[in-house]
C-alpha cells in the first residue's frame, strides 16, 4: 500500500508536468528569440542605417554614390555612433519581433497540425527531441502566418527607426530620441499615425517570413541529407548534429531571401514611413510612392540599398539561428544533466479516431522536401499498433502517427553495449551495500523518506540503465540457456524475485524503473524479428504493478505501458508467435492466470470507453488498435493454454464484452469489412452471449422463411405452413422422421413443430422435446448399429460396419443440428472428438483416449515400450473391428498384416490405427453426418464455437445442480416462496442424490441436464394444484418447466408422491381411453396422472371435455 501512494504522488507529478511542457517550450522560443534578436540587431544595425539612408535619398539628387560612400559619409560626419542612431527602440523591436515569430512559428505549426492534418499517413526523420517536421510547403505557411502576427508590433518600430536614421541626413534634428518621437507623433496624429506603413509592412513581413524559415530549413535539411549519406549504419543526423557554421549557413541562406524576396515593398515602405511631420510629405499612398519611385529611377529605384541589404542580413540572420538554436541546445543538455532519470511522459489517448488526429497535432507529419523523395518512399507496418506506413527510403527510423513508436529499421544500441545486464545477485549486492549506509547513518540521525532517497540513487541509476536499454534488459535474469521454441532462456524465478526487492525500495527506484519501462517501449532501437529479440517483453510483463489499479491516475499511466507492450507482441512474426506461446504453455498455473486476468482488465477497461465514447458502438472499438493488441495476445495465450490445458475455456470470456452489440458486431464480422470485431477472438465471448447469437441468427432466418410462407400464400394463393410440421407414428418414428425431413428439406430452417399421430396436443416445446428424445434413443440405441458403445467411458462412437445406409446417419446430423436451431438439449452421448471433426480441427491419440481408453492405454504403453516390440507385443500393422459380435481385421497398408509392428515403426503404426478408426473406417459415415448437420447449421455463428461448447450446446452441461440459482429463477402461482409445500419441496430436493436430482430436472424440463450457461439460465415454474391436501401424483408440463405440486400436509408425503412420480414415469407417452373420462374430468387442469400395473409404464389420462382448454393454454402433455 506504501508504494501503491509513492506511485500516486509521482503520477501526479508526472501529470503536472505533462500540463507544463507547452509553457515551458513557449517561455524557450520567447527568451532565446529575444536574446537572438538583439544579437542579431546589434549585428545588423549599422548595415540597416546605411540601407535606409539610400532608399529614403533624393531620386533627382541623392546624397550618396552607393553603400560605401554613405558608409563613410556618415561615420566622417557623425561618428561611429552614427551608424547606431535610433537603435535602442529596433533592439527593443527586433527582441519582440524574433520572440513572437519563434513563439508564433511553433505554436501556428501545432494549429495547423489541428486544422490541416497530412492527407496520407507518411511518417519522418526524428531529430533527437522527437519533433516531427511538417512538409516544406507546411513550414512556409506557418512562417507566412508568424510574420502577419509580428508585422502588428513591426510597423511602429521600424516608423520610429526610419525617422530618426534619416533625420540627420534631411538636416533636421527635430527629435531628440525614440521617446520624443513618440510623443511628436501621437500628438500630431495620434494612434494612427504608428501605423503609417502598415500594409507594405504587412506585405513584406508575410511573404519574408514564408522565406525566411523556409529557406533555413531547406538548407538545414539539405545539409542533414548530406552527412546522413556518409554517416555509419545505426547513425542518425538530425538538427542537432550540425555545427555552429552549418547553421550559421542556413541562418544566412534565410536572412537572404527573407530580404531579396520583397526588397521593393520595403523600399516603398520606407519612403511611406518617413513622410509624415513635414518630412516628404508628397508621397501619400502605397501606389503614389510606387509610381514616384519608378518614374524617378526606375526599377534600379526599387533596388536602392539592395547590396548593403545582402550584405547585412547574411551575418544577422546567421547569428539569430545560430543564437537560436545553441541556447535550445545547451539548456536541454543542462537538464538532462541535472537529473538521471527522465521524467516519463503519461499519455492516456481518446478513442481511436481522437487518437489518430491527436498523434498528428504532436507532430506526425511527413517530412518531404523534394517530389522525388515522396515518390522514393516505402511502405511498412509500425511495430506496435501495426499501421501501415510509408516513409522515406534512405531513412533508418520513423515514428508511427498513430501510436507514436519510434521504429528503428536497423539497430541503433551502439550507446548501449558498454552497459551490464542484470541478474539477482548484481540486483542483491547493490541494495546491500545501499543498506550498510543506511544503517550506518541510521545510527547517528534520523533519516526522513528524501534521505533515504538519496542513499539509495545508487540503485535508481542502476535500475533506470538497464530498465531503459534494449540490450541490458533483453540480457537480464539470463537462466543459461539459448532462446529457443522451447526455452525463452529467462529465468522467470529471478525476474519475480527482483520485482519484489525492487517494489520494497525507495519511491524514487521504482519511479525511475517505470519511467524507464517507457522509453524503453516508446523506441526498442530494434526492430524485433528474433525470438531472442523479445525476451525483454516477457521481462516488463511480469511487471506486478502493471496489474495494479487503486486509482484513476495509476490506471491510466500502467494501461499506457501495457498497451505498447500487447501492440509489440501482437505485431510480432510467426517465430516470435510460436516461441511465445511455447514459453506462456510452460508457465506455472498461478502466473498463467495472472496474464490473462491482466489481459482481461485492460480488455474492461478499453470496451469500457467505448461505450462511453460519442462514436458509438461498434464504432468506437473497430479501429482501436489497443482492443485489437489485446485480444491477438490473449489468442497467443489461448493456444497456449490449448496445448497445456491449463484453465477452463471459461477463464478467457471477457465480461464487458457481453455488453456491447454483440450482434452487430457478428453482422460486421461476416461482412468482411475488414474492421475489428471480437467475433475474430470467440473465446473472449461467453457461452450465453454465443447462444444469443445463435438463437438470433435462427430467429432471423426462421422469420424469413415465415415471411416467405406468407407471402406465397398471399400473392400465390400458395399454401405454405410458416413452420416445419412433423407428423409421426411412435411405431415408425426414425423412418417416419426420415422421410418427412426429406420431403421438407427446404424448411428445415423454420420452427419444428412436432405431431403424434393418433393423439391430441399443441406442440409448444414438449412434443418436440419428445420427439427428440424418443428419436435420438432410437438412433444411439447400440441394437440399431448404428454407434458402438465404449462401457470404460459411456460415449458412442461411429459404427464402422454399420449396415444403414447414408440416409440414416444424414438424418442424426439434421437432428443435431434442429436441436441447436430449435435451443433443445440431446441425450447424445458422442465424444469431443466428433465436434472436433465438425470444425475441422485435427484430431489424434488425446481425443481417442477420450472415449476409448482401455485401447488408448494399450498404445501409450507401447509407444513407452523401449524392448524388444516385435516378440513382446506380436502385432502387425492390421486394426481390429467388430461386425457383429465378430471380429474383423483390416490392413493399415498394403500387406499390412505381413509387416509387423517393431521399434521403428511403433510411431507410423499407432498413428495409422488412430487415424483407421478416427477417420478413415467412419468416412462414409461421418460424411453423410456432418452433410446433415451443415444441412441445418450451414451458417457462421456455429463458427464462433469451440468443440467443447458445441458439446455443451448439444448436451448441456452435467455439472452438479446448484439448487439455490435453480430456486432464485423459480416462478410461483398459486405459491408463496416462503410457503410450507415450497420449502419442503426445496428441502427434499436438496437432499436427494445426484441422479434423483437429474430424474426430477428430466420430469420437470424433459431433460436431465441443465443449459451450457447454468442453470441461473433455467427458468421453473411451480403451480399449486389445489388448496388443500390431495393423493393426486405431481405433474409436469414440461413445455413450459411447469412442476404442478399439491398442497400435502406433510413433508414425508410430498417426498413419497414425488419421488412415485419421478421413479415411475417415463416417456411423454399420452393415452387417450373413454373409460377415465368421468374420474379425469375431475381433474381441474385436464391432466391426472394414475399408477396402472404396469410399473414401468406410466399414462396421462386427458379428459375430453378440458382438451381444448388444455391446447388454448399451450399445453401439449402432462406426466
């Protein structure tokens, strides 16, 4: 609990940083643009004096020959301190000038990633700081945009300056300095009279500023392409990796073209703002200047100053980048040194589409200067979220836009080698020698939690290397051995170990392992293509504070964590894949079932959103691809788990998934859309919700075929019945049953209905129950030879010299599969191995074991046999088969009972018999049974089951019945729950055997076994039969689960008619006879059950006058 709060407060921490990243990258670009700035003006100034000196001359009779001359000129006539007139009020604008642009610049980048995100999905070179360029074409409009903003602050600085550059050189003083010129000019014009200038100003400073950062990052990519081009493999070039002339070469490079590009317009925005006060006061307008200008000079008059322009603005503006971008530098190497840990970045995305546009506001854009570049790009697949990317050829990493993990295409460790894996001991030794000064100093102070702290950085510094480098983590807790299919080669034992030692230390230790568990999974610097390569996942995974969820911000920041280390796994290759669940089969039950249930919670927690998220379902979770990562590892679990038979098929249903749109989701899956669904992963779904889908994929279908016998009827005056009505004899039910699903092999799909001829009744399930029942009896009956029977396992099998033609076995298939259309539980006895055969999943010497063990053990113990095979156990390559009481063999080869079985061959011999008699000896009959199954179930919902649940679909489930879910899904007329019939009846039930407890559930439902989902999805019905004490026996309608009880005055009667009723009955046969007309019409419901002699045969007299009753009321039969 201790940690649990130290994790807390750091998360916190962590949060508040998050939320101060953007002020303090703001505060950068405002502090080191102004300190550019005013280098760069310093720099620049006496260049600016001369320039403005000649655009603002006499065009009929300038004062100077050309930048030299003025250059000399006024420093002859005023000085040096001439050339820096006026530059107290530029310096103070080319502070806020260059700060608002750099601000401006990056921020109006993030605006334009929220407004105008890239529309393909192209990802780039990163420079060290993670930032992701935007196009050229995107980085000149961001620049356009800055310098519209700066020209608001620009035109009254550069009017101040103008004026008082060139006062002098008018022969006026008239200004004393900046501030007098400000007031002289608000008094005589006001506030609009700064903003004379304004729209060349504008002009100028958009199209420049477009310029000027363009043509700075031109040549700073350029530069970064050439020496990417002689770098060393794993080596990557980014900003950061250019001197201080090179940047000084792309400072220039933009000062030039930020000055050249619109040097007219500033030329005219000069003249414009020195005219006000008397000075020039003819030139009134932008358009008036132009033509004065070019009448006087020419276009030569445009160009005035352009040299001293070019001159200046190449070392300025290299100053101002270089300024700029060293003083960035410097202050992260400064933090990065004042800290060894980093602080880890807590990023919980939205919903996937939020997601995507998110990752591009951060900087996902595509860095493509040139069009041959766009058109040398490639396409790969990002390693954890598995998008698809393109991205530049001659690069060697790029970062996803959707999940924002760098993938390295080649290894980039190099930094990482001279680091030490680690192992326990290293783990054990270090701590010990941190608790030796522990206690040292224990012994002379008190020691508060930031002391503790410090003593054990040791620790934190050790923990946060290995934690946050590939190569140290991936050789840690190493057992010995070479990774292989068998071996991950991780000693699991030492690696739980060193959690626990490491969950026992200071705060600041296990901060610093989480913060390095995600930069670790941010960029792995490899690309994971080897089983051996992965090690360090299983490492992180058994990571026991992943697990842990005490509080929002602990959740968020360990689903954060998980969700890359699910996207890794899940993204990985078919080796990886099959190593994984090698490794996960071998794990020890316990932490087997502490990853799926790890699993499991991030499953909840991200369907959760979902159904929170304004998308909808299922629209919110098909494009999630952390949904998607969890449930293919979940899958590598469940093969694993198929191979170890670890946990119940039931451990991997996921409960939140119960509670989306199920069905839609299955409509989405069988569309191929190509979107998620969880239909892909049918072990997350649970039985009851796969029955759903079932029994409303059915529904659908059976409401066509209604439909369609509607409208025949209607429009074609074509009789047409709306169900599949059975009109059978008990005498000839198989044949009966046989021909007229022939007849109707059409409407097999609608709801059964089934009709005993010779006898009255509404069938509203019973009489199909019945039939059911009666007919499968018949079927598996081993006299019928159709199945053998195995004594050892009580299952049935496929009888290989079976004389019933295909038809017959036609017929079970179609039956088994109208009992999963029509949700009715079979007494079929058939092992998993024939659903098995259903899906088409392979089958071997486990699955006969199932239903025939006493052969199965005969072939364990030769395969373990390793004497002399051919003399001890004398068999030759031949199977044994039964015909009637007869045995047969028959060759497994050619001339098979003439090779005989040795130590060579046991292998080929044993699995040729299993094949013999799993396949091969029941082909013909299998076939025809799996034809009639399709038949009925040729849909995809039987799909989305395993072999083990359509057995329970088919079966239901034999578990023990829990009498209280039983009791709280009962329904009571006439009854109080708390009445004493009630309460007895509980009572003797609770307290009869396993197989009294299976008859009554058979008397009552007309089945001994309960639903595959429990019996919670049982619902029972008691009716009381009268209001005072009978001799009457209990009834059933078993149609409705409807147990009739009469109120016997005590306990030992109820149990004693009960038990009668149950004991004796059996069959739903009904006789019809005028002789118990009289005594049955005193029955209140119609229905009266009677001991006859025949013990074993129990009959349902109806009295004729209630029969209509009987079937306006549903009821088909009684007991």
């Amino acid at each position: 609990m201790e940690s649990s709060l130290d994790l807390q407060n750091y998360d916190a921490d962590l949060v508040e940083k998050q939320k101060a990243s953007n002020f303090r990258l703001q505060m950068e670009d405002l502090i080191f643009g102004s300190a550019a700035g005013m280098v760069g003006k310093v720099v620049e100034y006496p260049f600016d004096t001369v320039k403005v000196r000649l655009q603002t001359q006499s065009v009929d009779n300038p004062l100077f020959k050309g930048p030299m001359d003025c250059l000399k000129a006024t420093v002859k006539d005023e000085g040096f301190k001439g050339l820096f007139k006026g530059m107290s009020s530029p310096i103070v604008g080319a502070m806020l000038e260059n700060a608002i642009l750099f601000v401006g610049y990056r921020q109006i980048q993030r605006h334009i990633r929220e407004i105008s995100p890239p529309v393909q999905t192209i990802t780039t070179v990163l420079d060290d700081n993670g930032e992701v360029p935007l196009t050229l074409n995107q980085l000149v409009v961001a620049g356009a945009i800055a310098g519209s903003v700066v020209s608001v602050i620009l035109t009254p600085v550069e009017l101040i300056k103008c004026k008082l550059q060139v006062q002098h050189m008018l022969g006026s003083t008239k200004f004393n300095g900046p501030l007098d010129l400000i007031r002289e000019t608000y008094r005589s014009q006001g506030l609009s009279g700064f903003y004379r200038g304004f729209m060349p100003t504008f002009v100028r400073e958009t199209g420049a500023s477009a310029f000027w950062f363009g043509a700075y990052e031109y040549t700073c990519a350029a530069l970064i392409r050439r020496r990417q081009a002689v770098a060393s493999d794993g080596i990557i070039v980014s900003k950061k990796d250019l001197t201080a002339p090179e940047l000084m070469l792309g400072g220039a490079m933009g000062g030039i073209a930020y000055n050249l590009s619109f040097f007219p317009v500033d030329v005219v925005k000069s003249r414009m703002q020195i005219e006000e006060g008397g000075l020039r006061a003819k030139y009134k307008s932008f358009a008036q200047i132009s033509k004065e200008i070019y009448t006087g000079a020419g276009v030569k008059g445009f160009y005035r100053g352009c040299a001293m322009t070019a001159a200046k603005s190449a070392p300025a503006n290299a100053i101002i980048f270089m300024t700029y971008e060293l003083l960035t530098r410097q202050l992260q190497q400064l933090s990065q040194s004042s800290s060894s840990v980093e602080p880890a970045t807590v990023n919980d995305s939205k919903e996937e589409l939020d997601s995507l546009v998110n990752s591009m506001q951060n900087g996902c854009k595509f860095f493509v200067l040139t069009e041959e570049s766009y058109e040398q790009s490639v396409t790969g697949k990002c390693m954890c979220c598995n998008s698809e990317l393109k991205y530049p050829h001659t690069v060697s990493r790029f970062r996803c836009p959707v999940c924002e993990t760098v993938n390295d295409l080649k290894p980039h460790v190099r930094q990482q080698l001279m680091n030490q894996p680690l192992t326990l001991k290293l783990l054990k030794r270090s701590i010990n020698e941190c608790k030796l000064k522990e206690r040292a100093k224990r012994k002379t102070t008190i020691i508060d939690d930031k002391e503790r702290e410090r003593i054990y950085e040791p620790i934190e510094k050790l923990i946060e290397t290995v934690f946050s480098s590939w190569v140290c983590l991936n050789h840690s807790f190493s057992n010995g051995q070479e990774t292989s299919l068998q071996d991950s080669g991780i000693n699991m034992n030492d690696t739980r170990e060193a959690y626990r030692i490491i969950l026992n230390m200071p705060v600041n230790v296990i901060r610093s392992m989480m913060s390095a568990i995600d930069r670790l999974l941010k960029r792995p610097a490899v690309p994971l293509r080897r089983m051996v390569d992965i090690r360090f996942l299983l490492i992180i995974l058994e990571n026991p504070l992943l697990a842990q969820h005490n509080f929002p911000a602990e959740t968020k920041y360990h689903h954060n964590l998980l969700k890359r280390v699910f996207g890794i796994l899940s993204c990985l290759n078919n080796e990886c894949h099959h190593g994984l669940v090698n490794w996960f089969s071998s794990y020890p039950l316990r932490n087997f079932e502490s990853k799926i249930d790890l699993i499991h919670a991030f499953l909840s927690h991200r369907i959760s959103r979902a159904r929170r998220s304004p998308l909808g379902l299922p629209a919110a979770y098909e494009a999630d691809w952390k949904i998607a990562s969890a449930s293919r590892v979940m899958a590598l679990l469940f093969a694993a788990n198929n191979q170890s038979n670890k946990v119940h098929i039931s451990e991997f249903y996921n409960t939140m998934a119960d509670y989306i749109n199920l069905m839609g989701d299955f409509e989405s899956w069988q569309s191929q859309s190509g979107k998620f669904a969880f239909c892909q992963y049918p072990f997350l779904i649970s039985m009851g919700s796969k029955m759903k889908i079932v029994e409303s994929d059915a529904k659908q279908q059976m409401e066509t075929k209604w439909r369609e016998a509607f409208f025949n009827m209607l429009f074609h005056q074509k009789a047409s019945n709306p169900y599949l009505v059975l009109c059978v004899s008990r005498d000839n039910l198989i044949d009966d049953s046989l021909r007229q699903l022939a007849q109707n092999e059409l409407d097999l799909k609608k709801s059964l209905r089934i009709e005993f001829i010779g006898e009255e009744g509404v069938d509203a399930g019973g009489l199909r129950k019945e039939w059911f029942l009666l007919l499968v009896r018949s079927l598996f009956d081993p006299q019928y030879g159709m199945f053998t029977f195995d004594e050892d396992s009580n299952l049935c099998w496929f009888n290989p010299a079976s004389f019933e033609n295909e038809d017959q076995f036609f017929l079970v298939g179609v039956v088994l599969g109208l009992a999963i259309y029509n949700s009715t539980i079979l007494d079929i006895h058939l092992p998993t191995a024939c659903y098995k055969k259903l899906l088409n999943l392979p089958i071997g010497l486990s699955d006969l074991k199932a239903f025939r063990p006493a052969l199965t053990k005969g072939f364990e113990q030769l395969l373990g046999f390793e004497g002399d095979v051919k003399n001890v156990f004398c068999r030759s390559f031949v199977a044994d088969i039964e015909v009637f009481g007869q045995r047969q063999s028959v060759p497994l080869v050619p001339k098979g009972d003439q090779l005989q079985v040795t130590q060579a061959n046991k292998h080929e011999f044993v699995s040729l018999y299993v094949d013999f008699i799993l396949n091969k000896s029941v082909e013909r009959q299998f076939g025809a049974f799996k034809r009639g199954f399709y038949h009925v179930c040729g849909g995809n919902a039987l799909s989305l089951f395993r072999p083990e649940e359509i057995e329970l679909l088919v079966r239901g489930s034999d578990e023990p019945l829990e009498i209280d879910d039983l009791k709280s899904h009962t329904e009571y007329i006439g009854f109080d729950e708390n009445e004493e019939t009630i309460v007895n009846f509980w009572s003797i039930m609770k307290a009869m055997d396993a197989e009294k407890q299976r008859k009554l559930l058979m008397f009552v439902t007309g089945s001994d076994r309960i639903p595959a989902t429990g019996a919670t999805q049982m619902h029972l019905m008691i009716t009381c039969g009268n209001n005072g004490d009978s001799d009457r026996l209990p009834s059933a309608h078993t149609c409705f689960n409807q147990l009739i009880l009469y109120k016997y005055h005590t306990k030992a009667k109820l149990e004693r008619m009960l038990l009668t009723a149950i004991e004796e009955s059996q069959g739903f046969y009904i006789n019809v006879q005028s002789e118990t007309l009289t005594e049955a019409s005193q029955d209140p419901l119609g229905i009266q059950a009677n001991r006859v002699d025949d013990p074993k045969t129990f009959h349902l007299h109806l009295s004729s006058a209630n029969i209509s009753a009987s079937q306006d009321a549903g009821i088909d039969h009684g007991r």
